[in-house]
C-alpha cells in the first residue's frame, strides 16, 4: 500500500469516524471509498461501513452489492454479520437468494435469528419445484473420464443450508416440511437419499426421532478424526437431544480415543464427548473402561 492509499485510509477513518457519532452529511462520501480501485481500500471501508447500524448506509452496500463481483458480494455478506437494521437485513435476504452459491451461503449464516428461519423456509418451500429433474451435468475431460458438475448453481447446497439452519436454530415449527420435503426427494430418481444426512440430523436436533437410524450409522462408523465435525455438525447434540442411550457404546469407544491422544485432549474433545456421556447415563456416575 503507498502512501497515496495511506491517505485515502486516513481521509476515509476521518468521514468514518464523524458518521458514527451521528454526522450523516459524510455518508455521500463514503461511496467513493466504497468503489475506490484499489481492492484494499474497498475492503476496509466495506469492513467499517456495514457496520454502521444506519439505515442511510445501507443504499450504499446495495451499490456494492449490485456492482461487484462475486468475492466481493461474499465479502459484504460476511462483514454483514452484526448488521442488524431492517435494511441491511433485508439486503442480506437478498443475498441468500443469489445466483452464487458462496456468496448465498454466507448471507444465511450472517443472517441468523427468526430472519434466517423464514428466509430457509422458504428456500424449503420452493425448494422440489425450484431444482431441476437432473442436479447434475455430467461432462468428459481430456482423458476421455466423466465428471459430475452442479447444474443447479449451487441451489443443491443452499437447500442444505437452510434445512441445517431450521435444525440448528430450533425451529420446531419445520419439522412437519422436513418430513414431508425428506419423502419428496426420496421419490426423485436422481435426489434419493442426496439429503439423507442432513435432514435427518436437523430432525434430530429438534427432538424428532425419524432420522435416528441414520444418525446412528454416521456414529458407528467415525473415528476419532470425526469429533470436531461430530461436535459442530449436530450429530451428537441430536443424540443427546433425544436421548438416545443407544449409542452410548459408540460414544464411549470415541471418548476412549480421545484420550490416548493428547492433542484430542488439547481440544477438549475428550471433556465434550464425557459430558454427553454423563448425561445420557442421567444422575448414574458412567464408568469408563
């Protein structure tokens, strides 16, 4: 960065600094910093812009928005993560709806809260008849080899985030549309059992057992490598949520690897997994061979 960028940082964090004790005639300023060519200067100001909890920036991120490119729109939805006016949260809505699907993906996430749940519900609701017959285009490389390619542009894998979003938020409300969404694609030749695991992972974190089977063959075959993902994917958190004593044996073959290893032992795996066992086995002290 020279020192003319350094300059324009400086005049930028000056404006910035006015506008967020309440001057908004420097709001039409911010706009140049927010298109300025120099990619640096672009992403602190859009860092510092969104946020701003005021309504009268927000027509100046919908710029960024409609203008830039695809890093740059998935930029806004991240730094858009504390936003929490109406109109920013209604451009981070519009931001789950987009054509790409990293930049939608991290508008839900930066959503969050009751908005998230309406924007996923409805991504849900739309969802068989908004996904083409064949989700996938398969196409011959160089060598003569096939490869599947996303024909959906990336709605596949919006549909996943918003059916984990409902299970991870504990909306209840969803499970009757998960269930009947769950036997839609199972009725589709090419979808079948593509959303087996997540839905049936959200099912269970919000107290359903229809998943169960499901969630319990993705315990029996993890290993010690699988905790982190075990632990923030909700597997776990669904066999505690319902209870399931069942798979006590697999959890504690799992907490016993975690303890041969001291850098499962550094993360704490070995701590999570114990507690989950603790309350599974209810006020009985477990033992652990």
């Amino acid at each position: 960065m020279d020192k003319n960028d350094n300059d324009k940082i400086e005049r930028f964090h000056a404006i910035y600094s006015s506008v967020k004790k309440g001057d908004t005639t420097g709001i039409p300023m911010l706009r140049e910093f927010l298109h300025d060519e120099d990619e640096s200067v672009r992403w602190i100001t859009i860092d510092l812009v969104s946020q701003l909890d005021c309504d009268l920036v927000a027509p100046l991120l919908k710029e960024v928005y409609e203008s830039g490119d695809d890093r740059t729109r998935e930029g806004l939805m991240f730094f858009m993560h504390d936003a929490r006016n109406q109109s920013m949260g209604a451009l981070l809505m519009r931001g789950m709806q987009d054509k790409n699907r990293e930049v939608a993906i991290t508008a839900a996430k930066s959503l969050g809260g009751k908005s998230a749940i309406l924007v996923a519900r409805r991504i849900l609701e739309e969802a068989v008849n908004a996904l083409p017959e064949v989700p996938y285009v398969v196409k011959v490389d160089e060598r003569g080899e096939e490869e599947c390619y996303d024909s959906t542009n990336g709605f596949t894998l919006l549909v996943a985030d918003a059916i984990e979003t409902l299970g991870k938020l504990g909306d209840t409300k969803s499970i009757p549309m998960l269930k009947t969404l769950w036997k839609k694609f199972k009725r589709r030749e090419h979808y079948g059992s593509m959303y087996d695991d997540v839905i049936a992972i959200a099912l269970g974190r919000l107290g359903d057992n229809s998943g169960l089977p499901i969630i319990r063959g993705i315990l029996k075959e993890s290993d010690e490598y699988s905790i982190a993902w075990l632990l923030t994917g909700g597997i776990i958190e669904a066999v505690e949520k319902l209870g399931d004593t069942e798979s006590i044996p697999v959890l504690k073959r799992l907490w016993k690897s975690c303890k041969k290893e001291e850098f499962w032992c550094k993360l704490n795996f070995d701590k999570e997994i114990g507690a989950v066992l603790q309350r599974l086995g209810g006020k009985r002290r477990l033992i652990y061979e």
